[in-house]
C-alpha cells in the first residue's frame, strides 16, 4: 500500500515597491495563477529592503523568495521558468 502525502505549499513573499510595473506584473501572474504570497513594500519597510538585499545580494525589485530559493530583479517570463524549474506550484 502506498501512502500519498500531498505536496506542501511553499511560503512566497514578494519584495516590491509600489509603483514598479515588473512588480504589478509579478503580482497580477501569482493572482491569475491561483498562487498565495505575502507582498511587502520595501519603499515603506526599512527593515524588509534590508531583508531583501540579505537576501538576494541586490537592491532591485521584485524579489521573490519561496522556500530557500530566491528570484530578484525579474519579468514574468522569468518567474514562469523559475517557479516551473522548482516545481512551485499554487
């Protein structure tokens, strides 16, 4: 017999800033495409653009982090391939 466990979601936080046209791109993909994400504005959080660049080693927006891996200064295009290259899905 075999046990099925289903995947586990992996937690999304999307780094952006407000009036960045990559990040409203990356937000209305992750919407259309059934995925759940926590968005924080780092032209508002201090502290969360210090996180960011600990993070990604960059200063540009968005930046993705899902799990461990982390994905900055990209189009849609490039979200796409990440997500699918470490199989995250919605």
């Amino acid at each position: 017999m075999r046990l099925f466990i289903p995947p586990v979601p992996t937690e999304i936080r999307l780094f952006s800033r407000e009036w960045c046209s990559w990040c409203i791109d990356a937000k209305d993909y992750l919407l259309q495409h059934g995925y759940q994400f926590t968005e924080i504005d780092v032209g508002r959080d201090r502290e969360a653009y210090e996180e960011m660049k600990e993070l990604s080693d960059q200063t540009y927006v968005p930046t993705l982090v899902a799990g461990d891996e982390v994905l900055a200064n990209f189009d849609t295009n490039q979200l796409e391939k990440f997500l699918r290259a470490h199989a995250i899905v919605p």
